[in-house]
C-alpha cells in the first residue's frame, strides 16, 4: 500500500497549484522528495505541514524570500524571525492604509466636483516649470495680463512640469527669463505681445486678435533674437523632445491660442515673410 502523497494529491490537501510547489522546489523553500522510479515525486506528512506552514505564512503577505529565511532557522528562533517580520508587516501596512485613506477622499473630492476635467486628475504634486520664474523676475513688466489670464497660464505650467524634460531644461530655460529680466528696455514689445498672448485664453478661435497678434509676432525683431538665444543655448538637448515639448504646449492651450501658434508658424516659414525672421 502506498504511504506517501504524489504532487497532485498534497496540491489539493494544501489548496495551492502543483505548478507553485514545483517552484518551491526551484527556489530550495521546499527539498525535493523521494521520487518513484518513473520519476514522480512523493511527499510525507513532513512535507504537508511545511507546504502548510508556508501557504499560511504566504497570507499573511511575507515574501518568499523572508519565508525562506525564517524557516531555514531552528524553531527558538523562528518565533523570534517571525514576530519581528509581523512587525513590520503591521507598519507597512499601517503606511498603506493611510494612503488609501488620503485616496478615497480625494475620489470622493473628484467625485464631489461639477465636472471631472481629467487634465486635473492627480499624478504626482504638480511642480511649476516656468511660470514662478516668471512671476518673480517679469511679473512687473506684465501688468496688464488678467487674473483669469494667469490662472490659465498655471494650469499650462503645472500640466507640462509634470513630464520628465531632460535635468537641464528648467536650469536653462528660467536663465532666459532672467536674461531677459535682467535687460527690460530690449524686450518691452515681447512682454506687450505675451500679455496679448496671454488674455487670448479668453478669447473664441475665430477672433480677429489671433491674426494680428501673429503678425505682430513674426514682424518681431525680438523675437528672432530670442528664437536664436534658444536655439544657442540648446535648451532641450534634442530636437525630437524640443518638437514633443511645442506639439503638447499647442495642445494644451485654448483654441485661439493654439491657432495663433499655426498661424505665427506660417508667416515665420513663408517664402514672403523670411525678412521678417532676425539672424543671431
């Protein structure tokens, strides 16, 4: 009569997969047993009440590898391993349960809101790219930009300081604006243009303002000169994450602003306007 247990028969005492005890094997939690002479492997009560042990050690949710470990000792100091895995399994989960806390009540936050924008959906906190720089070294050239103007403009920034742009890019590009902070007299038609740019946040696709400000923008010898000093400074390290950068700020701004882009891009690539573009 046979005493022992083949892999299939301990699977289902044990409530687990013959697959998972096979990796058991793999990973030395379990030794591998007598086998028959066709090679099935045979399991004693021993080997019952160790695959028992792990699976309730297992739901309790220690890794493997810290089951391994605290078996692999003698019994006095397994209780001693095991309280102390416990523990720390109560902190973790400690930590987890409170994020979960903080996550139900932003849902019910989101869920509590007229609408759900998903532009405003949490990620990670936003951090500012450009705007706080720009507040702090131009924000007194740029009087005449409405408060709705500039909520719109933090949105912007949040929504693209979100993204990963190379190390070097906020660096390089805040010491831009404070070049240009730093020399007021040479750019007062650009920061007249980016108040224009700015308020047309509020304005319909279709308003006249988006045709004269692109001309404006591309008949801007100012502009050339910044184009240039972006370009010398090399501010992205990459065209294709500089052109990624340009196609989503065109995506995330309003209609009119986003045409005004299409439109100041015409007139500065046309044939009949390539005198208005200034050589660095």
């Amino acid at each position: 009569m046979r005493e022992l247990l083949q892999i299939g028969e301990i699977a289902k005492l044990i409530g687990i997969s013959p697959k998972t005890i096979r990796y058991y094997h793999e990973i030395g939690l379990l030794a591998e047993p007598k086998r028959t002479y066709g090679g099935y492997r045979l399991y004693t009560a021993q080997d019952l009440l160790r695959l028992q042990r792990i699976r309730r050690l297992r739901s309790l949710g220690l890794h493997l590898d810290r089951i391994k470990e605290i078996l692999g000792e003698p019994d006095l100091k397994q209780e001693v391993m095991l309280r102390n895995a416990l523990q720390s399994l109560v902190k973790e989960l400690t930590i987890q349960i409170i994020d979960l806390e903080e996550r139900r009540e932003m849902l019910k936050n989101l869920l509590a809101a007229d609408n759900l924008d998903q532009s405003r959906l949490p990620d990670e906190p936003p951090s500012a790219l450009l705007l706080d720089v720009v507040r702090e070294q131009l924000g007194a050239y740029l009087t005449n930009i409405s408060e709705e103007s500039w909520k719109w403009s933090e949105k912007i920034d949040a929504l693209l300081g979100a993204f990963k742009w190379p190390d070097s890019y906020r660096e390089r590009i805040q010491d831009v604006v404070k070049h240009i902070a730093e020399q007021p007299d040479q750019y007062k038609k650009l920061f007249a243009l980016e108040e224009r740019f700015a308020n047309l946040a509020n304005e319909p696709d279709d308003s006249p303002e988006v045709e004269r400000l692109a001309e404006d923008y591309a008949r801007s010898g100012e502009i050339g000169q910044l184009q240039a000093m972006f370009s010398t400074n090399n501010l992205m390290g990459s065209s294709q994450i500089e052109s990624a950068f340009m196609d989503l700020t065109s995506i995330l701004v309003s209609p009119a602003q986003r045409r005004f882009f299409e439109e100041v891009t015409r007139r500065l690539t046309s044939s009949e306007n390539i005198d208005y573009k200034i050589k660095p």
